[in-house]
C-alpha cells in the first residue's frame, strides 16, 4: 500500500513514493519547472518586471506531475492498484487569478502580456504598499485579528497580492472570477472539486475563528475590495489530511496512477513537514531550511508573538495552536554570494578538490573560530519576515576589509542567518511559547556541517535532523494516507511513517559563549536598521524603483 507526495518548491518540484505501512521512501524524481522564478520579464513578450517582483507559470505545476509520478512508478516498479492516495504541498502564500472554470487568466491571449494576470510568487514583494495599508487600516479599525499575525501582515501574504491586482491592474481584477492559491488550484485540477485549504486560509488569507475580516473592512482598503471574498473566494474551508476528491480521469491517464484514488486537501510545504519529523507535540521547533526558512512549533496555548506569520488553531496538529515565523532569505542568500560575489580562484580551487563551491567554502569556513573573520551581516537580502516583517529592508555586511575572503564572507551570511532564528525563537519564549529542541529539515542542513554546528552554538539549543532529505514531500504522502483512510489522523501517520535522524549536533560551549557578545551587536544592528532609527535601506530601495521605473 503506497502513497506518492508531492512538494513544489521554488524553483522544481519532487514527487515520492513511500510505502504507507511504515514510511519507506521507495522512489523519488525531480522536475525543474521548464519557466522557473520570473523576476525580470514575462516569457514570451518580453515585457520587463520592475523590482521586487517573482511570478511563475502554473502549467508548469501541472508538468511536474506529469513527468514526476510516472517516474517514480517506473523506478520503483509498484503497480499502480497499490497506490490509494495522492497530497501535494506547497510554497506560500502563491496565489493567482483565474475564470470560473479554473483557466488561468495568464493562459489566455488577453491577459497574457499582463504580468499581474500570472502567479505572484511567495517571494514577490511588490505589494509591500498594499501590506501597509492592510496593516494601518486594520489597526485604525481595531480589528483584532491582526495579533494573530504578530500585529503586520506580510507583502507575501494573499491580500496584500490581491489588492495589488486590484490597485494597478483592475481589469484584470475585474476579470478573475477566482483568486486563489496555487495550491488549491492544483488540488482543483487533479480532482475537478474547488476547495480551499484551511491550512492556507488560516495562515495566509487572514482567517481566524472560522472566518475572513468584515466586509466593511475590505471596503476600507477599496470600494472594489469589499466583495473580494464573497465574489471571488471560497467561504468553507477544508480540514488537513482531509480528502479533496479523486482523481480524475484525464490525470489517471497522464500520471498512470487509477483514477479515484483519494487526493488530499492541499497544504503547505513547512507545514506537512513538523508530522514528518514527527514533532506533533509542543516545544519543538521544526525549521524547514532551503531557499527560505520556515520557522514552525506547536503550542497549548493562544499567544501574541511579536512578529510571527501566524497563529491557527489546529494548523499543523489538531488540538493544538500552530505558531509560523520565518526568514525570507537563507539559502537564497548563500545563492546569491556564490553566483555573483564568489572570485575565479576559489572556483578553480573547488574544481581541482572536486568539491562543490558551497562544500569547498564551507570546508574553508570551516577552519575558523566564531568572530575570527571580524565580520557581522544582516540576513535581509530578501527582507525581514520575521519579527520586523519589512520587505523593504536590505542586507547589511560590516567589518569588510582588504584582507576579507570569500570563505569570511560565506561563514559571516551562515551566521547571520542563524543569529535571525536565535531572534525567533527569543520571541516566541517571551511570550510564553517554549522551545526545547531544534529540528532541521531540507536540503541545507542535510547538506552543511558548518551549518548545522552554528544554529546549534548560535541558538544554545541540541539540533536534530530530518531522518528523510525530503521532509515536505514525505509529510504529503502521509497527509495522502491519511486522506485515503490508511490512519484516521496525522499523528497516526506521523508515528508510523515519521522520522528523525539517530545524530544530534550539540552546541559547543566554547563557541556558545563566543557567539553571545556578537550576537548582542547582530541585534544592535538589527533593531538600528530594521526598527526606524536609520531608515537608510528604505530609502535606498525607493530611489532603485524609482530609476527603474517600478
């Protein structure tokens, strides 16, 4: 009995066949999306994107199932009668506008050369106005939810997105009969039944207590917004590990898979993840580390935490309050450096190791102690999503001089990303949220010993690790067994089907006391920069849109 999970990340999307009698993870296949991350011109046209933009094509989500799921039905040789179910998980907030029927409005030769008309994904940043007005708005409003979302909603969240369409592109506004997330959509294609994610709806779409804002709130924002959710969105919400509906016949016979197997309600790619390293409990705090971080733990209680993307009742367990914090930008950033910042040396050095560059960085990092490099950087490359919640803050790196190298630089980014989750976590536990232990997730841990050393002396906490290299996609098919009946609940699964890994990373005491005086000077810098006392980066990016025209 199996079921296949499927995680669609930023840049491809991996499918996973696991066996559902006990977690084995028996085939796994990869598809780049053919179109990738669109953040300078729309294919076709040409048409340029100002800054801050990331859309993406959504028939590229529909092509990663059907070359993935054959895939790993022809390496595993499993027959498709025993396969039952079928989950996806998603990055978010990636939400788009459709027709009535599901049609992306991208899809059609009218809206096509509109960029707002294509996904916006989690990381386009562009309505970062829009989240501003949501935000003083509510607050002038009184309207409680927002605490619920650490007193800011994000630039990345639904709203914020759709309110952009609305303010610079109200035709097409105006023509999307649906706005709705990516996930959800995909869930609508393979099964023919719309649903709506309470997951997503909770954490993403402002729904608290079982419902949107007022309509007169929406109508605040804009006269045409006061609708939005009646005209244009899904008003009943469907549980996690719920069934969706089966699958159809048209994706039967493109996958091979039988048609009508169950197929899960969709979900988001940090949120299958805490069952899949199978902290259903409180007090752990699951990081789900790639191109970002998704910062996830449970707890007992409601809390108002400064700055997370969000509380919901029964989010990621049921029964218990799901807490989401996170950084906008961690692998991204170790990207970044090596595309664009990396001299030929060290590329020629990393070829005749026959190591990887970011292995053969590392390895040099490796070498020093904590502060050897005098270095301190600010991880906001892709700004702040936790707990300033502020796109339009920028990196920082100080103590630069001629003697600076590469390996200085990739180990100072490393900690400068660790000393941002030390900031989470401080402030879910002064708001009474407790967090006893560390769990990594993703292919950065997975990946980097350094990495996995300094969270651990940074944090002052014992790390553990994924037991899959695949935690999101594992966490579908789980939610897929779910669905299909295989446990009555994710706990169940999560017993059965969840993993860690045996090895712990302790934090070394030696370097837990180096990291606390730089530490101290990271949040100097931090509330300097990122709390109003030197708006500098604001003002630096408001003259790039305006000489490029954004």
């Amino acid at each position: 009995m199996y079921t296949i999970g499927i995680d669609f990340g930023t840049e491809s999307g991996r499918a996973l066949l696991v066996d559902a009698r006990d977690g084995r993870e028996i085939a796994t296949a990869v598809h780049a999306y053919p179109h990738g991350v669109i953040d300078h011109a729309l294919p076709g046209s040409g048409r340029r994107l100002p800054p801050e933009w990331a859309l993406q094509n959504p028939l590229d989500y529909l092509e990663v199932i059907t070359v993935t799921v054959p895939e790993v039905l022809r390496q595993s040789g499993v027959s498709p009668a025993e396969v039952v179910g079928l989950a996806i998980a998603f990055t978010a907030c990636t939400m788009m506008p459709t027709l009535a029927d599901g049609t992306p409005l991208m899809a059609l030769d009218a809206w096509r050369d509109n960029p707002h008309a294509w996904v916006k994904l989690w990381k386009h940043h562009a309505s970062q106005p829009q989240a501003d007005r949501i935000n003083a708005t509510a607050r002038a409003m009184g309207q409680a939810w927002l605490d619920r979302y650490g007193g800011k909603i994000s630039s990345e969240w639904f709203f914020s997105k759709a309110l952009q369409i609305l303010d610079e592109a109200p035709d097409v506004y105006r023509a999307a009969d649906r706005l709705l997330e990516a996930s959800d959509w995909v869930i609508w294609r393979l099964t023919g039944v719309e649903t709506r994610c309470a997951g997503t709806a909770g954490y993403k779409a402002m729904v608290q207590d079982g419902d949107y804002p007022p309509r007169e709130y929406f109508a605040a924002l804009h006269p045409e917004f006061a609708d939005v959710v009646d005209q244009k969105m899904l008003r009943t919400f469907s549980p996690l590990g719920g069934r969706a509906g089966g699958l159809t016949e048209a994706f039967a016979a493109s996958t091979g898979l039988r048609p009508g197997i169950a197929v899960a309600v969709a979900n988001v790619d940090a949120h299958v993840t805490p069952p899949a390293v199978k902290a259903t409990g409180t007090g752990v705090m699951v990081m789900i580390m790639g191109t970002s971080t998704c910062h996830m733990v449970n707890g007992d209680g409601l809390q108002t935490v400064e700055g997370m993307c969000g509380v919901v009742d029964g989010g990621i367990i049921p029964g218990l309050y799901g807490y989401e914090a996170g950084q906008s930008g961690v692998g991204d950033i170790f990207a970044w450096f090596v595309n664009h910042a990396v001299p030929q040396e060290y590329r020629d050095a990393a070829k005749a190791a026959g190591m990887d560059l970011h292995a053969y960085l590392e390895h040099e990092a490796s070498q020093q102690q904590p502060g050897e490099h005098g270095l301190l950087a600010l991880d906001w490359n892709n700004g702040n999503r936790s707990t300033l919640v502020d796109a339009n803050l920028s990196g920082l790196i100080v103590g630069l001089t001629l003697a600076t190298r590469a390996p200085d630089i990739y180990r100072a980014l490393i900690e400068a990303t660790a000393y941002g989750t030390r900031i989470i976590i401080e402030a879910f536990e002064e708001r009474g949220v407790a967090i006893r232990e560390l769990v990594a997730a993703g292919g950065l841990p997975e990946k980097n010993a350094l990495l996995r050393q300094i969270y651990a002396d940074v944090t002052g906490r014992p790390l553990r690790l994924s037991g899959s290299p695949q935690a999101p996609a594992l966490g579908s098919a789980m939610h897929a067994a779910v669905a299909a009946g295989v446990y009555p609940d994710i706990r169940a699964a999560a017993a059965v089907m969840g993993k860690l890994k045996d090895e712990i990373v302790q934090p070394i005491p030696a370097n837990v006391a180096a990291y606390e005086p730089l530490y101290q000077d990271y949040r100097t810098l931090y509330d300097y920069f990122g709390r109003g006392a030197n708006p500098v980066m604001k003002r630096l990016k408001a003259r790039r849109r305006e000489l490029l025209g954004d």
